[in-house]
C-alpha cells in the first residue's frame, strides 16, 4: 500500500497551535466554574462566620487550641438555620438602608442650613451656664492636687502632689544608694535625718529605688545641680537684664514675649507670658569671662531688641517687671558670689558703672533702653 504524500509543518506553527488549543481548554474550564459559582446570602455568611468564632472561643478555652486537630461540637441544641432570604429581597433590603442613611445626612445638613440663616448657632450662653464655666476653670487652676507645684526630691521633676508618694527613705535606700546620693543628702531640708522620716518621689524613682537601682533621671546621675535650698535669696528673682550684667558668659539669645491686655484692670505685674529659646553657639568661653563686674551696661543692653505692637505704646512700668535693673539687687547678688562662689573670688565689683546708670519716670528701668525701644511694624501678609 502507498503512503499518502508528507506534509512537513514547521515546529513554531505546532506550538502556536498547542498554545491555541490549551488557551480553549482553559477558558472553557473557566466557563464552566462561573456556571457551578453558588449565590450565598450576606446574612448567612455573618451567621456561619458568628458559629465559627464561637466555636474558636470554645476550643481555646478548653486548651485545645491550635494543637488539637478535632473540632468541638457546639453545645446543647444545633442552632437553628435562618431561613435565607430571596436575592430580590435582599436588593429591596440594602436599598431600604441606604434611603435611611440618605435621609439622615438630609436632615442633617438641613438643620445646619436652617442654623446658618437664623443664625442661631451663634446665641449668648446663658449668665448660669457662663459662670460655672468659668468657676470650674478656676477651681481647676486653684486645686493644687492637680497642678505641678511640688517636686520629687531625688529628681527634681515637677508633679502634682497626687503623683508623688510620701517613702521613708533612709529604710528604703540600700548601702549602695545611701553612698551614690550622699550629695543629695547634705541637703537637710531635701532630706531629713531623723528616723522614719518620709519624703516625697515620683512613681519612677520609687520603683527604681525598690528595685536597688539609682534612677536615671536622678539629680546624682551625672545631673548634680543641687537641689532649690542651695541657692539663696541674693539670686532669687533677678530680672533677665540683671542675671546678664553679673553673669560671667551669658546666651546669645532669650526670646521673651510679654502680652498686655489694656482692657482688663490688673496691676502692673498682670502678663501673658510667653518663652521662646536660648540660641547658643559654640565659642571659647576664656576669651569671654569678665574680671569686673557688672557689666557694662551699654554693651550688656547691644543684643538686647525690645519691640512692642498695638494701639499705644507700654510705659516703663509696663515693661518693669522684665527690664528692670536694680542696683542693690545687682550689688547684693556680686557680694553673696563672691564670699560663695570660687569662680567669682577674683571679680571685681565696678560701682562706679553703676552710679552712672540713669532710670525712666521714677522706676528701676534704664532710660537708654526705654530709648531703644523700636514699635514692630506688621508685614504685608499680616496687614492684607
């Protein structure tokens, strides 16, 4: 028998006929599946994924966990199967909700329209309600349980009494922490030797301190600057003009903004504080260390930039509590270093300069800086 002519097709044109017919089988497959795809109510996938979580909580409670390989059966009588509710009455269901939900934001933005042409949202408080909001601010200002106004005594961190805790502490402290802390307990004021004595702490130091170790925010822990009876009352509330003119190398800068409300009646020292921040750049402090004291005040006053903004312009007495210069505040301080301080045993007290410092309207402020006193200009942007 003769065998039929040969036909010779190329090796790339069989593998693209392949390639076609596993791209058929595969979207017939795909058909197929999107046929068998079965329709699951929403609800009844919230009470199968409800029993599952159950079940969870149950095994996980007896210990059996992931380990355990075996399901527990849920108890007592087998839920009974919610009976599944028709696609078109889902549909019907989630428009329902959605119309509700519509509704709601309609009604809402209706009231506040209605607010914003009556405008009713902006009528005065009544007087009663106006009062007790203000007496309850300032019995929360005046309750001293709750402001900071005391301190821990190991690190010096201001707390309100409430968060410090009264500790026996010379029964409390090891060997060890008696040794590291014996600065601090110089100090008889910070630190009574009387048995049984209690002091107050915060809960960090106190845990750190049952523990045995000495804590990181400890005043001792390379932060020994001496606790508040060290320093007297010769440096107790100089002015900031004042601490310069005796200090031996001072800050570049100290932003300090003070806010006076011509419209409230208050004394003199009533102000809006505000502090911004100490700018220092590094310098060799020997080239700049003084051997006569004060300074002078023309230079001490050269980066010092007073500026005021408003209507009228602050008198000295506006600005007294923080322009001041006091001579026997500035004398009283140098003498008090002097006799108590190593580094100011050789600083010379130069009285002379300060005979010659002359004063505003019969007030301790410097009449050369009530001079310099410039009124700041608003820009562009903060006109328009």
């Amino acid at each position: 028998m003769d065998a039929g002519p040969v036909v010779r097709v190329p090796l790339h044109e069989i593998r693209r006929i392949l390639e076609s017919l596993d791209s058929q089988r595969a979207a017939q497959r795909a058909a197929q599946r999107e046929q068998r795809c079965i329709r699951v109510p929403h609800d009844e996938i919230l009470r199968v994924m409800r029993q599952l979580d159950r079940q969870h909580a149950e095994d996980r409670a007896l210990g059996m966990g992931s380990s355990s390989s075996k399901r527990r059966k849920p108890h007592g009588e087998p839920t009974q199967r919610k009976r599944l509710r028709p696609m078109e009455e889902v549909v019907q269901h989630q428009r329902q909700s959605i119309h509700r939900i519509l509704q709601h934001r309609e009604a809402r933005f209706r009231d506040k329209e209605r607010a914003s042409v009556t405008r009713s949202w902006c009528n005065e408080d009544s007087l009663n309600l106006q009062v007790e909001a203000a007496k309850s601010f300032c019995e929360a200002f005046s309750d001293a349980n709750t402001l900071q106004v005391s301190h821990c005594v190991f690190c010096y961190k201001m707390q309100a009494p409430r968060k410090l805790t009264a500790i026996p502490w010379k029964i409390l402290l090891t060997p060890f922490l008696m040794d590291a802390t014996e600065s601090l307990q110089q100090c008889r004021k910070c630190l009574p030797q009387q048995p049984g004595v209690e002091v107050n702490v915060c809960f960090e130091c106190r845990t750190s301190l049952e523990d045995g170790r000495l804590p990181k925010t400890c005043s001792v822990n390379n932060m020994d600057i001496g606790c508040e009876h060290r320093y007297p009352g010769e440096l107790d509330a100089l002015s900031p003009i004042e601490e310069r003119l005796i200090a031996l190398h001072t800050p570049f800068g100290y932003i300090t903004k003070f806010s006076v409300d011509n419209k409230t009646p208050s004394g003199i020292r009533y102000r809006r504080h505000v502090k911004g921040h100490i700018v220092v750049f590094p310098n060799k402090v020997e080239d700049f260390v003084a051997t006569v004291l004060p300074h002078p005040l023309l230079q001490a006053i050269e980066n010092i930039h007073v500026s005021w903004s408003g209507s009228s312009e602050p008198g000295p007495a506006d600005v007294a509590h923080l322009l001041q210069v006091r001579k026997s505040r500035v004398t009283a301080a140098l003498v008090w270093l002097q006799k108590n301080n190593p580094l100011y045993e050789r600083i010379k007290i130069d009285r002379a300069e300060m005979e010659n410092w002359r004063y505003a309207d019969s007030t301790d402020v410097p009449s050369i800086i009530i001079a310099r006193m410039r009124r700041e200009e608003p820009s562009v942007g903060e006109k328009i």
